[in-house]
C-alpha cells in the first residue's frame, strides 16, 4: 500500500504541467477583432474613443483579451483606426467667425 502511494506520488510529480495555451497567439489584430469583438461591435472604427494605447491595453487586458500581448496588438489596432469627431464643414468662400469685420462703436457726444 505504501509502495503504491510512493509510485502514484513519484507520476504526480514526475509529469510535466500542462501550461495553459494562448489561443491568440500569432493572430492579427484585425484578426483578434473578428474573433472577439466582431459579435458586439460592427467596425472597429470608433471604439478606442480617443484614449491612450496604454490605458486602452489595460482595459483590454482586464477584461476582454488573453494576455498583454493580445491587449497590447488589439489597444494599437483600435487607436490606429481612431477617428476625430467630424468637425463642421466650413463653405466654401466664407470667413471665419473672427476675420468678421465688426460694425464701429456709436460715437459718445460730450454730456
């Protein structure tokens, strides 16, 4: 009997340790998204929403991605596609509000 719980305890110990395997590992960042994010969000365009590439890869990591590396690709992929907001058009011809000329002060007669 103690002879049998030296050898189970000799394989234990003996066996090497089954890592846990990053299924990301090599993909694309465009890649990642589609497997990941595509279910909930249609374009990557928008969703970085202008933060940094750092705070974006911790979010990512907390919550959504496998690993730092994983987070890292995915937060530089999201900011690349970043767009500003769109700022109004301006038409064609006209000036801006400052170079507006203003109209002259009423003059002030003596009282």
């Amino acid at each position: 009997m103690i002879l049998g719980i030296f050898a189970a305890a000799a394989a234990v110990l003996t066996t090497p340790f089954v890592s846990a395997q990053n299924l990301d590992a090599g993909k694309s960042p465009e890649k990642l998204f589609a497997d990941g994010c595509a279910a909930c969000h249609r374009s990557p365009r928008g969703l970085a929403k202008g933060r940094y590439t750092l705070t974006l890869s911790w979010f990512l990591q907390d919550h959504y991605s496998a690993g730092p590396d994983t987070a890292k690709a995915l937060a530089a992929y999201l900011v690349s596609l970043d767009t500003p907001p769109p700022s109004p058009a301006a038409k064609p011809g006209s000036k801006s509000a400052k170079s507006k000329q203003r109209p002259p002060k009423p003059a002030v007669q003596g009282q």
